[in-house]
C-alpha cells in the first residue's frame, strides 16, 4: 500500500539534491582499447547508457575513506579530457588535460581527479582498464569511483589486503605462491606500490625499528646496488648527496631508488638518434616501443629469456596512455618507468 504522508514527506525532504554534472564528451583512449568488443556484464539494475545516481551521503563517505564519484555526462565533440594508463585494476590517470573532467575539477575541488588517481570503476562495473574504457564508450552519463593516489589500501585492487600484510612481512622468495603471483601482478598495474611493499619489507628487516639507517650499512648498500645497478662505492657516494646526515629513512630510501633506476644519458642519446632516422621532432608509438627494448636491453643487460617473459606486458604497462609522437620527456617517464618495473621483478625474484 502507500506510505504514510509523513514518511513520504520525510523521504522529500532527505532525497539528496540532484548534481547537475558538465556536458559532455568523447573519450580519448588508448590505442588497445578497441570499440568493437562486446560490453561486460553490468551488474543488475545498471544501463550501459545511463549511470546511476547514487545518493550524495554514500558519496561523501567515500571521498572521505580514499574513494570519491565523478559523473560526466557525454556529448559528441568534446572529449573526456584525460590521458590514462589502461592497467588491471582499472584506468589510472597520467595527467588531466581539459574536457569534461577539466571542468568537473574546477566545479568540485573537493572532489578533483589527479595524476595517479585510479578508476576503478565505470557505471557499476568493476574491470580493468580495456572494459573500463567500453563501458564509457557505450554510455551517455557516466560514473566514474575513483581510488586516490594516496589511499594506503591497494589502488590496482589485484592483491588482497591479507596477502600484502604478509608480503610486506615475508621476504619475497620465502613467501607463498599466492603472495608471489600478487606481487608479481601488483608489479604490472601498480609498480609504485609494489615498490613500496618490496622495498619497505627490505628496509624494516634491516633497520631493526630505527626510523633511519647509516649509508654504509652493508645490507642497504646491496639493496641500492640491486635495485639501480650501482656499485657498492658509487651507490655510497650517491647516497651521500641526498643524506647529507650520512643516515636515510624510507622514504627518501623509496624516492632515490625510483629515480636512480637507470640513468638518462643513454636513454635521451638514444632518442636524438631515432629521431634523426626520421627526421621528425618526436617519435611514433612504434619508433618508441622498437627503441624502449633496445635501451633496456643495452642499459639493464637484459637475458633472453626476460624479454620474452616481461616484454608484453612491460610494454602494455608503460605505453597504453600513447598518443602521438613521444618526445623526450615522456619518452625518459616511460623508459624510467619501464626499468623501474624490471628492477622490482629482478628482485621479487631473487
């Protein structure tokens, strides 16, 4: 039967005010996301063409637990507005250039989509990025959950919150074929992360509870030397630039590695020379692809076997988001990041 007068005029005057969100967009996406593949199943109750409207409360609750809601609503002629990496827990964003989620930023700054950000899902519909990307594609309003890049849970949601306890617990050639296989997936979606588990399992065993460590400490000289290559009396000396105290805590332990990961010089000679090959200010999606094995190859003496191995799914890590010509800075970002991800499976390994 009906509802009490008062219970319908409660509802009333609780719904939550409807948001009216920009219009709208095409999404700009990368080259693998191809259109023509069937949508994945939505959960029920949910259009492939028109997202649900949560209520405002449930949204904030999840701005304030590390996850926030951002809904577009699509038009032909404008795009999307965000250059991202399509990677197995979903969409993670590179940089936002405009569009859509350009003025959606600028409407809601409480609720602003940044570089590192990751969607997780689109319309009701947990993915990885290609599906992500479909789903957009099939739709007029749009609902994007974001995870921000600072959450502490695991933004690649690949590896459960207990298996990353005892990864981080338990060196990784001694811990369980599950922890293994998660490392080994976070690695591919989510290398920052994965370096901060694999690292920071390091760093607690040998720092013994101390917050910092000396330079020369033996057991942190190895971990530097595996992790960039250097030698034991170059990683000490370079140590010393950024630990001017002689001792370094984790985090900037963490920021040395990711940026020492391999060195630029060879990596920007190479790039002025594919570029004159063609004479062409940047280079194609495929100079870049040819050129990154290459390079890794000559700077990390990469084996045979490795190649074939990690090759694929390198290359989907750190080249999905391209577009266009690659100049030198976003070819030195994938070069670094592609060795970075070399570096950890090399250790995982070990």
């Amino acid at each position: 039967g009906a509802p009490p007068a008062s219970s319908e005029a409660n509802r009333r005057r609780t719904a939550p005010a409807v948001v009216e969100t920009p219009r709208a967009q095409v999404l700009a996406t990368p080259a693998s996301a191809a259109s023509g593949e069937p949508l994945p199943e939505l959960s029920p109750g949910v259009s492939p063409t028109r997202g649900p409207m949560l209520a405002a409360a449930s949204d904030q609750a999840s701005t304030r637990s590390g996850e926030f809601v951002v809904d577009v609503v699509r038009v032909p002629g404008k795009s999307m507005g965000i250059d991202f990496e399509a990677i197995q827990g979903g969409m993670k964003i590179m940089r936002v250039t405009g569009g859509l989620v350009g003025e959606w930023n600028q409407a809601h700054p409480d609720a602003e989509v940044g570089k590192d950000d990751l969607c997780v899902e689109v319309n009701g519909v947990r993915g990885n990025g290609k599906q992500l990307t479909t789903v957009i594609k099939g739709a007029t309003e749009v609902r994007m959950k974001f995870v921000r890049a600072s959450t502490p849970a695991l933004a690649a949601g690949t590896l459960p919150s207990s298996t990353v306890a005892q990864t981080i617990s338990t060196p990784i050639a001694r811990a369980t074929p599950k922890a293994q296989q998660g490392m080994l997936e976070l690695t591919f979606a989510n290398i920052e992360k994965a370096e901060q588990i694999l690292y920071s399992a390091a760093f607690k065993k040998f720092a013994e509870g101390k917050q910092e460590v000396s330079i020369t400490h033996s057991a942190l000289v190895n971990l530097v030397s595996k992790a960039t290559g250097l030698g034991a009396e170059e990683a000490k000396a370079q140590l010393a630039e950024v630990a001017p105290s002689l001792e370094i805590g984790f985090s900037d332990l963490l920021n040395f590695l990711r940026r020492r990961a391999a060195p630029e010089e060879p990596a920007t000679a190479q790039f002025t020379q594919l570029r004159a090959e063609t004479g062409r200010e940047g280079l194609s999606v495929d100079q870049c692809r040819r050129g990154l094995r290459s390079l890794l190859g000559e700077v990390l003496a990469l084996q045979a076997g490795e190649v074939q191995a990690w090759w694929e799914r390198i290359d989907r890590a750190v080249l999905q988001d391209s577009s266009g010509d690659v100049d030198l800075d976003r070819w030195l970002e994938k070069y670094k990041r592609a060795a970075r991800i070399v570096r950890v499976l090399r250790l995982q390994a070990a």
